[in-house]
C-alpha cells in the first residue's frame, strides 16, 4: 500500500519535474534567442550600415584625389581609401541570416572592385599630375615662339611673302596651343590636321634662316612622344581613365549599399523567424505544461480513488470478517486470492492466522474439556485418595477417595497440609514417626492402629506442588507378605533340602571312615583321616557358601582401588579360561574406590568370569568393563558371547542350588553367593541375557565417601542407643560408655530413623517396643540398608520378644548388665 502511495506520489512529482523542466529549457532558449538578436544580429546590422556609409564617404571622397597636385598627396589620399576598404572588408560581417538568399556577388568581390577602381584612380591622378606638368612646359615652348611669330608677322621689316610665311607660322602655333585647351580627342585632332595642312602648304614657299629655325622649334613642341599633341591626348585619355575608375567606384559603393540594405533586411526577416520560432517553443512549452499538469492531475485523482477504494473496500470487508469470528462464527473466512504483497495484503493474511488461531483454540479448548472431563471422572472414581498440594505445602484439592481412605468424614474440619489431614485420622501416631515434609520424594507406607497399611506416594508437579496419591494397600502387602512368605519357605526347603543332601553325603563320608578306622584296627588311618578332614573341609565351605547367600558372611570392608583390584586378578583370571576364549578389561583413568571386602569381591568376580567362561562353548569374547554411574556409584560390567540364558533359566539363575551344569559339576551356589554378598556390601546386581545373545551382568558398588577414603578404617564405636524409658537409657548408656563406644541417645524410633540416615554407626542397641510407629526391628532393618555394616542388639524385658528378633541381630534380655551387654557383643 505505502509502494504504491510512494509510486503515485514519485509520478506526480516527476510531472511536475518534468514540466518545470520543460518550461525552463524553453524560457532559456527564448531567451537566448533574444540574446542573439540583440547582440549579433541588431550590432551586426549596424556594422554593416556603418561599413556601407564608410563605403559612400568613400565615393564621395574619391574625386578630391583628382585634384591633388603631388605624387605624395595623391599616394597618401589613396592610401587612406585603401585603409577605409580593408576596414570594411575585414569587418563586414560574415553571419549570415539565410544562406538560401546568398547575394549574387559577396562583398568581398565588391571590395576588390572597389579597391581596384582606387588603385586606377590614384594611377590616373597620378598619370594627369605628370602630363599636365609637361604640357604646362610645352605650353610656354609654344607661348614664347607665337610671341616671335607674332612679332616677326607685324614687323615692316620683311616682304610679303616673309610676312605670309610667318603668319602660317603663327597659325600653326596657334592650333598646336589650341589643341593643349582642346575638350576632347576629337578637338586635338583637329588642331593637328589643320596644323598639317598649314606645315604642307608651307612646303610650296622658301623659308629664310629664321623661319627655319622658328619652324625645327614648333616642330619639336609639336610632335614626338612629349609634343603638345600626344601630351593633349594623354592627358585626356587619363582623365576619362580617372573618371572610369570614380564611376565604378560610386557604383561599386552603391552595391555595398544595396548589400547593407539587403543585409539588414535579411535581418529584419530573420528576427521576424526568431519571434516565430520563440513564440512557437513557449506555445510548445505551454502545452507541454498543460498536458502534463492534466495528466498529473488525472494521476492524483486516480491513485485517490484507487488508493481510497481499496483500502476503505478490504478494510470493511476484513472488519466484517473479524465481527463475525468475534461472534463465533469459525466460517468467516477471506477470499484466499485477495491480498497482494501490501499492508492490506499483511490484514489478510493476520485475519487468517487469527481465524486459524481461533480454530486451533476452539480445538485445544474441546480437547482441554474432554481431558478435564476425563480427570474428573478419573479424580472422582478413583480408589486411591488423591490430593494436590501447592508449593507450600497446602492441600488445594482433594477427591471423595481421599477421605474415605483416611476414613474421616465430611464434616471434618479443612487441614493445611497433608500430615495435617493425618492427623485427623487413624493415621496420627503413625504419621508422627515418619516424615512427610513438603518436599517428600518416592513413597512410604503408614500402618494404621488397626492395622491398615496406607501407601503414600508423592510426585512432584512443575510448580514445585505435590500430587499425594494415598493407596489402601493392607490386602496387596499381606498378599505380598503371604507370597514372600511361600516364596522363602519354598527356598529355603529347597535349600535345606540341598543342604542336607550335602551334608548327609559328608555325614555318611565320615560315619563309613569313622567306621573303617573303628574295625581296621591299627592299619592305616590316614587315608580315611584324609576323607574325613576332605569331607569337614567341604562342609566347612558348603557353610561358608550358605552364609554368603544369607548375607552373613564375616566381611572385612577397606577402601580399594576397583581399576587395581580387576587389573591385579586379570591374569589369574586369563589361566583359568578356555583357549579360545579371549578376555577385554576396559578400566577408567580415575581411580574408582569403594569400601568392600577384596577377596570376596575378588572371588564374586571370578565366579561371574567362570560362569562367562562356561557359556561359551569354543570360541568367544569377554569383556569387563570399569566405570563410574552417576555421582556415588561404581560399575562393573561383564559381558560375554557365549550361548546367554534362556527366560526359566534367567528367572532362576540367582537361585541358590540352581544348576545346569550338574554333570560338570556346578553346585548352583556361584550366582547366589555373589548376589548375597553385593547385597551385603550395599550393591545392587543386575543380570541381562537371552538365548543366543550373551549375557551381561552389572554390579552396582557405592562409591566410598570421602570420609571413608580418609580415614579408612572406621571408628569401630559409634554407637546409637534408643530407648524411650530415660532410667533404662542412662543406665545402658553408662554400659556403653564404660565399654568405649562414642554414644548417641534417642528417645524416639522416628528420631532414631532419621540419625541413622544421616550417621553411620558401628552398633545399634534398640529397645523393643518405643511406644510408637517405629520399633525397634524397624530400626534394625532399616540399618541394615545402608553399605555400612551396623552390629544391631534387640533388648526387651520380654524374653518371648527373641522370637522376632532376626538372627543377624543380638537380644538382650532387660535388665541389661554389663555381662549381658558384652555377651551379645
Ligand atoms: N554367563 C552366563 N551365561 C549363561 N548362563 C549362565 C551364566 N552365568 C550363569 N548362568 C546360568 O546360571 C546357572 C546358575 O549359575 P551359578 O553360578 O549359580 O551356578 P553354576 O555356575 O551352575 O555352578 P557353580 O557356580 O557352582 O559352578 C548356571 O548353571 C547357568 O545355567
Ligand atoms: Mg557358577
């Protein structure tokens, strides 16, 4: 839109540009039109009138050369006329208005005419200068002998025919003057004929000495090149020259003067094509002016109306379009063609994007009502209680399950927190021992008075709230407990059964060589001894065995390096595999030390190794790999090629007694020992394998803390003493003490719980019952979890109370003495 404002507006100005162009290249040319007139044409016109008054003067002026009367003047006058022809020569001008009318002859070919007339001019003036100089001395000749002649014809002296012959004399000098004052040609040739006629007629008389003389004298006046006659007719002849020369001159002057008057003329003509040829370019220019202006005016009021119509049109169609999204209805749409690359063109395309926006909402809004609907009815109908507290811990919401699982009515009065709300129930005592902070994690359980297990478990929500989700479990755990219950005697059937399958072999060993030594008298015993010791060796180790499976094997934990430890059997461990069997041990840069007992440790590892061994039947591949998971633990993980396990062997394989390898002599013991025994150590053991894929088995150590790193030896006396009685608790107190234990008291199983999570103690000394949810064998348990072993003492004033009491774990019988005291240590 704002293109093709800018558009319309970038026209308009360059219209009018254009016309302001226009009308200033023809206000310039006008005017230097004008500027040519004034200064060339009217200037030169009047240089060649002024040239054509020179060339009149000049006319006027060339007679007076005729009556100079020296050579000097004459050259001089000429001259100056030469000077004035060459002026208007060299400054007659050259412009010409319009060739076509060229005049027939320049002014140049005038100029040399004009100069060619002087030049005769001052030729004959100086020509009739010289002749007129010689004919005045002729003159006098001829003056002096008439005055002779004139006297010798009216002296009485001589006779007739003297006086005769004078007078003819006397005539013929008279017609020799007369021809010098002749007017013309004609005239002196008459004086010269009739001057002959006389100079014949003479020839018929005698002439006396004088006469002669006087007539040689006429004669040489008369005659020749410089007598009167010649000189008369020269003279003439270069006067007419003279005149000659001025008539062509005048005349030549006068054509000047026609060029100048033709000149000016042509420039008059010219000016009147000039205002012809200006007032045609502003007439053009006007037009121009008015064409453009029209067509400007014809843009303006075009891209108005365009710009006006279709902003205002595609504006009210897009608000039409959005009142109807507004009121809902999702139809509304825009022609998908409309809208160009323009703002009106973004409007479009925003109302789809709305409209689009729209859609989706509408979408995730049914979606949002069919998932709450579904919460609903999920939150409503659910067994389990369930409870969404905020991030301080306030119970925002709860479902009718809740309270029918904590069994409170109603009408029971609205609690904060969810311990709060258990309060309220049957649940208080329990949920006095335990800890149900806001920031739980995980789950624990709760038994009611009676006897009602509640489950709770807590998960974080991303507000940093809590959803408490609280299960009924009291028939799932007895199940539970019932299937564990089966499942240990099952196991531990088979295991006696085992056992005493063993040991009634050993048993009957020793009764058949007890009984040989008995009757062979004094032979030989010792081979029977040898069978006898073999046989107490083999139980020996079967207990051995049977006490790593029930974790109660003797450890002594230190803190060792688990790279050095696996690289110190690697070797041992080589021996001892088949010859086609290859064996990798990948081990961390890092040292990686946990607290566990090496032999054992060593003698688990080379169980799993053996077991890889056996599953691969001729050629194969062990790899045992060292790493570190997470922050606290350890890995060790064993993986082989060999033929793997199938389902009902994997499920069985930590089973004690559990073999498939009876022919080749397994006892079924390897796994289970070594399951028992990372359990013991605080491990956790992880079997991966399928048939004919390998197997791999994980074993999870922690880590040693740095305390343990540090020190590692623990201080063996750390001892926590619980005991709700106060009088009991001194006095046992004092016991231990005085055996030099380092005594932490507690009054409380859920004080005691939380000491016991946090510190690690060599002996826990526990009363029986703490008068709450916690007692003592919870305590006892719960030492058991931690990678530290705790030597745990049950006491009670209640000696059927042992019956409870684990076997790992010592009883006493209240009132504790220090007898008692160190027996069960
Ligand atoms: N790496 C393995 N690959 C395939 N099967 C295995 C592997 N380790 C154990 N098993 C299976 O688990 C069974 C139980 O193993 P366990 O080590 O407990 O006993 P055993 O090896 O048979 O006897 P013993 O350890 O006394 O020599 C084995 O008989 C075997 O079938
Ligand atoms: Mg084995």
């Amino acid at each position: 839109m704002r293109g093709r404002l800018w558009a319309a507006l970038t026209l308009l100005s360059v219209a009018v540009l254009s016309a302001s162009a226009v009308t200033w290249v023809a206000l310039q040319r006008v005017d230097a039109r004008l500027q040519d007139l004034h200064q060339e044409t009217l200037s030169q016109v009047a240089q060649a009138i002024d040239l054509s008054k020179r060339s009149s003067d000049l006319a006027t002026t060339a007679p007076y050369l005729l009556n100079q009367r020296s050579n000097f003047l004459i050259e001089q006058e000429g001259a100056k006329l030469l000077t004035v022809l060459d002026r208007v020569r060299t400054d007659w001008p050259e412009t010409r208005f319009d060739s076509a009318q060229d005049p027939q002859t320049p002014v140049s070919d005038i100029l040399d005419s004009m100069t060619a007339g002087v030049s005769d001019l001052v030729a004959a003036s100086r020509s009739l200068d010289t002749l007129q100089a010689q004919l005045r001395e002729r003159t006098v000749v001829l003056g002096v002998l008439r005055n002779t002649a004139t006297t010798a014809t009216a002296s009485p002296d001589g006779d007739d025919a003297a006086r005769l012959i004078w007078w003819s004399l006397q005539s013929m000098n008279s017609d020799s003057l007369n021809a010098a004052y002749a007017g013309n040609l004609i005239g002196v040739g008459e004086e010269q004929r009739h001057y002959l006629r006389q100079r014949e007629a003479l020839n018929e008389f005698p002439l006396n000495a004088q006469q002669e003389v006087f007539l040689q004298q006429l004669e040489g006046a008369v005659w020749g090149v410089t007598g009167i006659f010649e000189l008369r007719r020269l003279e003439l002849s270069s006067n007419l020259e003279a005149q000659n020369a001025l008539f062509r001159i005048r005349h030549d002057a006068n054509r000047i003067n026609e060029l100048a008057g033709e000149y000016a003329g042509q420039a008059e003509a010219f000016l009147a094509g000039e205002r012809v040829a200006s007032s045609r370019t502003i007439w053009g220019a006007r037009m121009s002016v008015a064409a453009i202006s029209a067509v400007s005016l014809a843009l303006a009021m075009t891209a108005a109306i365009y710009v006006s119509q279709y902003v205002t049109f595609n504006i009210t169609r897009v608000s039409a379009a959005m009142v109807r999204l507004a009121n809902g209805d999702r139809a509304s749409a825009l022609p998908r063609r409309l809208g160009g690359k323009d703002e009106i063109g973004d409007l479009f395309r925003s109302f789809r994007s709305f409209r689009a926006n729209a859609l989706r909402l509408d979408r995730s809004n049914r979606q949002l009502d069919q998932r709450n609907a579904l919460f609903e009815k999920v939150f409503t109908n659910i067994s389990d209680g369930i409870a969404i507290a905020d991030a301080t811990g306030r119970v925002t919401a709860r479902n009718p399950a809740f309270l029918k699982i904590l069994k409170l009515s109603d009408d029971s009065a609205e609690a904060a927190s969810l311990v709060d709300w258990l309060h309220q129930g049957r649940f208080a005592e329990a949920a006095q021992g335990i800890d149900l902070r806001h920031d739980h994690r995980g789950h624990c359980e709760l038994v009611s008075s009676d006897g009602q297990v509640l489950d709770i478990r807590a998960s974080k929500l991303p507000d940093d709230g809590r959803v408490w989700l609280l299960a009924d479990v009291t028939e799932r755990r007895k199940m539970s407990d019932r299937l564990q219950q089966i499942d240990r005697i099952e196991t531990l059937g088979k295991v006696a059964g085992d056992t005493a399958h063993d040991f009634a072999n050993i048993l009957s060993t020793i009764r058949t060589h007890a009984h040989l030594l008995e009757t062979r008298g004094h032979g030989d015993a010792s081979e029977s001894l040898d069978a006898i010791g073999n046989a107490v060796d083999f139980g020996a180790s079967l207990t051995d065995r049977l006490l790593a499976f029930a974790r109660k094997q003797n450890l002594t934990p230190e803190v060792v390096d688990l790279s050095a430890l696996i690289e110190g059997m690697a070797d041992l461990v080589e021996i001892g595999l088949k010859p086609n069997v290859t064996l990798d041990i990948a081990l961390p840069m890092m040292p990686l030390q946990v607290r566990v007992d090496p032999g054992q440790l060593e003698s688990a590892l080379l169980n799993l190794l053996l077991n890889a061994n056996n599953a691969i039947e001729d050629v194969g591949h062990i790899k045992v790999t060292l790493d570190q998971l997470g922050t606290d633990q350890a890995r060790i993980l064993i993986e082989d090629d060999g033929h793997g396990m199938p389902l009902d062997v994997l499920d069985r394989a930590i089973e004690p007694f559990f073999t498939t390898r009876e022919g080749e002599g397994g006892t079924g013991l390897g796994l289970s020992i070594v399951y028992g025994f990372i359990r013991q150590t605080g491990g956790h053991f992880n079997i991966e394998s399928a048939a004919g894929h390998g197997t791999q088995i994980e074993v999870l150590l922690p880590l040693a803390v740095a305390d343990q790193v540090h020190k590692h030896l623990p201080s063996a006396n750390a001892c926590l003493l619980v005991e709700d009685d106060p009088k009991t608790r001194a006095s046992v107190e004092k016991l231990l003490v005085e055996l030099g234990f380092d005594v932490t008291t507690s009054d409380t199983g859920h004080e005691a719980m939380m000491l016991l999570k946090h510190n690690q103690f060599d002996l826990l000394i526990s009363d029986l019952d703490l008068g709450g949810t916690i007692d003592g064998l919870d305590l006892v348990e719960a030492a058991g979890w931690g990678p530290h072993h705790v030597k745990t003492i049950i006491m009670s004033g209640k000696s059927s109370a042992k019956k409870g009491v684990p076997e790992h774990t010592a009883f006493i019988e209240k009132p504790v003495t220090s007898n008692t005291l160190a027996q069960a240590l």
